[in-house]
C-alpha cells in the first residue's frame, strides 16, 4: 500500500469513525470514491496481468493455427486496450480527487 493510500485510508476511517453523513460530507464522499476507484484500478490491472499471461501461453497454438490464434489474440489485445483506456479515466478521476483532498 502506498503512501497516498494509507493516508487516504486512515482519513476515510477517520470519517466512518465519526459516522459521518455522506451527503452533506463531500470529502468523506471523496474520500470514499477515491477507495472505490482505486481498487476498480487494481482489478483492472489483475485482469490485464491475466490477459497478458494467457496471451503469453497461447503463442505455440498461434503458431500451429495461425489465422484462429491471431484473431484470438487480437480480441485479447482490443479487451486489453479497453481496460487501459479505463484505466487512464480512473488514473484521471483519482488525480481529480486527490487535488480535491
């Protein structure tokens, strides 16, 4: 866990602690978006770490049976560019908050 992530974390404890009303909190709400999209940013990173890996595995198939491994590995690829543009509008919207916070 990083620095800005324990910081994050113990001020967003401390604001439950306090049984804050959310909606009229904005920082807690901040706060709080801020844990959600970051654990959104470490699933997406998961899954492209296990996309990569299978891409990886499948290479001695892409060799024997070119034409269905390529396309395979081309609708890999295009979920993988899906999750990195996800993961650019996470990183933005967590910069966004931090600024905020």
């Amino acid at each position: 866990m990083t620095d800005m992530e324990k910081k994050i974390m113990l001020r967003l404890c401390a604001k439950v602690i306090e049984y804050v009303d959310f909606e009229t909190d904005p920082e807690a709400e901040r706060l709080v978006n801020w844990v959600i999209l970051d654990n959104q940013k470490k699933q997406n990173n998961n899954e492209i770490r296990s996309l990569m890996a299978e891409y990886k595995k499948s290479e001695p198939e892409r060799r024997e049976s070119i034409h269905a491994a390529i396309k395979r590995g081309k609708e890999i690829c295009d979920r993988r560019d899906e999750l990195y543009e996800s993961q650019r509008e996470i990183k933005h919207k967590l910069w966004k908050l931090e600024r905020e916070i």
